[in-house]
C-alpha cells in the first residue's frame, strides 16, 4: 500500500510533544523527598548556589499577619518544625480540596553563600558538632524591613549531608528588636534570641510572639538535638550530647571593620556584605547548661563557620530556601533537666525589660576589611537591554527547538523515512 506523508498532519503530534517538553521543562525545582536526599552533599550546594543565581532580585518584605490571621488556627508555622525539607514546606489550611499555602516566612530578604563549619575536635558534642561539615548553606538576612539607621539581622545555617537530610541551626541577636546600625556583625547571635519585656514590646514583636506560641510554648528558642542527633555519614548517635545555647560570635575584623551606616542609595543594606571575600564569619562557642549564662568563662568554642565564595542576593533564598526549626521541647526529651530553667527564662524575659544576653568579647580593632564606599567592586546584575545578536540567537535557538520537535513527532508518528521517493515538493512517498 502506499502511504501519503504530509507534514500538516503532524500538528497532533507536535502539540502533545511540545507540550510534554515545556511541562517538563517547567517543573519546579524540589528540593525534598527521597531522589533529593539521596544526592551527594557537594551536588545539594551546587544546586542551591545555581537556583541563587537564576535569579538576583530580591523579594520584597511581606506584609505582617493580621489580626485575623493571628487568630486563625489555620495561620501556622508549625510545618517548619516538623517537614523535614530544604525548601520552604506548604500546609493545608483547611483539609482536603484546600490551597496549599507557603509558610509564613519570618526572614524574608537576605543573601546566602557557601560555607564551611570546621570543628574544635575535641569538643565533647555529638552529631554535626563533633564532624562539622564541608558542605553548608549559610544566610544572613533581616527579620523585617531596614529603617533608615537600624536593622534586626538573623542568620541560619544549613549543613548538607549526602543520601540523607540537612542539619539546621537559626540565630538571631534578638528577636525583633532592632540594632542602631547596619553593622550585621555588631553583635553575637544566638538560637536563643531575646525577646522585650512584655510591658516593652511593640505591636510586631507582640505579633510575632502571638504567631510562634501557637507552635510552641519557647517561642524565642530552637533546639539543637536534630543538629548532634546525626553524624554527617547518616549515622544515628546513641547518646546525642549537645549544648543547651549555641553562639556565633562575629570574627574580630568583622566586628570592627563593617560599616555602621546604610549603603549609599540606590545600594540594598546587603551590599556591604556583597564585597566581603570569602573567609571566616563566626566563631561558635556553646552553653552548655542554662546555670552557665552569666559565666561566659565557661563557654567553649566548638567550631569556626568560613564561607567559601561571595554572598548572593536571590529570590530562591528568599521565597524558597528553608532551614528546619528544631522545637525546644525536642531537645528536654534527651535533657529533661533543663526544662525548667528554660521556663524560667522567658518568664525573666517577659518581666524584665533590661534582660540580654552578653555579648562575648572581641580581642583588638583591625583595619577596615570593606571599603566605605565602592559599589563598582560588588558583584553587580547584568541589566543591559538584550542586543540584536543575543535576539537572533534566541530566535535561532527557538526555531532549533521547533525543528526538533517535530522531527521526535515525526519518529513518534512512524512516517520516517523508509525508502522514500520523492513525489512532490510538498510530500513523500512512501513503499
């Protein structure tokens, strides 16, 4: 028999195709679940660091919940507590058939890099405390947008681990309480944070209490055990051993050296951070019981956080990136001991308006290791218009793309060639 072959009739076929591919093409990145835990850890930071570049501009600071919000039940943070994920999980607010909607986000603009924790080896903890890791995510951010002269920094970590789930620490200085100054390393951070007096708080710190508690009775407080609970092979520990308070104490030459004014406008607060090379940001002692707080003497370093590249602003990090919270009372189920002082502590906190944290000392001041000014030396976004070569090359490579689908649809259909003879200009002929 013969067989008439007439490109017309390949629309069908053209159109599934087409379709399958730029669905394919499409599919969010998932950053969860067991084909993403299985990857090595170096391939997770890659391709976290690759989605941060896919896109540079920040989001913007959300608006903070309402009232009603606050007072809906449905209104939760509780899933980043309990998903175990590397992006930001979803919950369904009202059951089956509903929305599922992003968990509020509290840090909702910053810049992320690559680190790395290098631990002190003879530091008496478990887990990630005692193995460190070479493959870490790590943010600095802001809890809520900058004033003209102050800010409310936080930080979180991230450590990688291959064919099994990340290890996450989040600090801030305090709560919501802002810093008279862009300086992001003016303070320690801790996974503690302090939160104002009750008589003292503003309506968004209140908001933000409000929020949390209904997840968790330690609102200003994240565990540490998940972090000592898994070496970073996957090995389960036996006796998890961690500290009851964790802190990041800024190098020395941060401290001293970045600016305390905003960047010059039209810079974001961040681009200071955009210029810092890569190296040493934090020294990490721990608190090992609540009765040493006042003693800092008994604190003991326990690591160095460096990073490994340039900071980088992007909507990823900003709307997708999640680091795992930890509840507190996890981890008075390994050291029931300390519950009670933990209680004791944010009752001291809600009833006095003078309660901080100790920032640990500094040795001397070192020369500035930013430049005041100098927005040229950042690593500035490409925004130059597209140019008539780079619009013939997308045009070349969209009609690359047609042609290639339909020659797969061709194949699909069978009309390939097969002896053919030509017959017309228009169509084949096939025996």
């Amino acid at each position: 028999s013969t067989q008439i072959w007439n490109p017309m009739g390949y629309y069908q076929e053209v159109l599934v195709l087409f379709t399958l591919v730029v669905t394919i093409m499409s599919q969010p990145y998932k950053l969860e679940g067991k084909d993403w835990q299985k990857n090595t850890a170096e391939s997770k930071v890659e391709e976290m660091i690759n989605l941060q570049y896919d896109d540079h501009v920040s989001a913007s600071f959300p608006s903070l919940p309402t009232e009603d919000d606050l007072l809906s039940y449905e209104f939760t943070v509780a899933p980043i507590f309990e998903t175990v994920t590397d992006q930001l999980p979803l919950y369904n607010p009202s059951g089956s058939g509903a929305a599922w909607l992003p968990v509020p986000k509290q840090q909702a603009q910053g810049v992320i890099t690559s680190a790395v924790w290098t631990p002190v080896l003879d530091n008496p903890y478990t887990g990630m405390f005692k193995d460190g890791c070479q493959d870490a995510i790590v943010r600095l951010s802001l809890v809520s947008p900058p004033t003209e002269d102050s800010i409310v920094p936080g930080f979180a970590i991230k450590c990688l681990k291959t064919a099994y789930s990340s290890a996450n620490i989040l600090a801030q200085p305090t709560m919501v309480y802002p810093q008279p100054s862009y300086n992001l390393f003016l303070h320690d951070y801790t996974n503690h944070p302090v939160a104002q007096a009750l008589s003292n708080q503003t309506k968004e710190e209140r908001d933000l209490m409000a929020l949390y508690t209904k997840s968790t009775k330690y609102p200003t407080m994240t565990g540490l055990s998940k972090f000592a609970q898994v070496d970073r092979n996957g090995r389960e520990e036996p006796a998890p051993n961690f500290p009851f308070r964790i802190i990041f104490h800024p190098v020395d030459n941060l401290h001293y050296g970045f600016p305390d004014a905003a960047p010059k406008s039209p810079n974001p607060w961040y681009h200071y951070l955009l210029l810092l090379n890569p190296g040493p940001l934090f020294e990490v002692y721990a608190q090992r019981e609540p009765s040493d707080q006042d003693m800092t003497e008994r604190y003991i370093r326990i690591g160095t956080i460096s990073t490994t590249r340039k900071f980088i602003p992007g909507k990823f990090g900003d709307t997708k990136l999640s680091f795992e919270h930890t509840y507190m009372e996890r981890d008075f189920e390994f050291f029931p001991v300390r519950e009670m002082a933990a209680k004791d502590i944010i009752k001291q906190q809600q009833e006095n308006m003078n309660y901080r944290y100790k920032d640990l000392p500094w040795g001397n001041a070192t020369d500035l290791i930013v430049p005041e000014e100098g927005p040229e030396e950042a690593e500035e976004v490409d925004t130059t218009p597209l140019g008539v070569v780079d619009i013939i090359l997308i045009v070349f490579i969209c009609l690359a793309f047609i042609v290639l689908v339909v020659v797969l649809a061709a194949i699909v259909r069978g009309y390939f060639f097969d002896g053919a003879t030509t017959s017309s200009l228009g169509d084949y002929e096939l025996h």
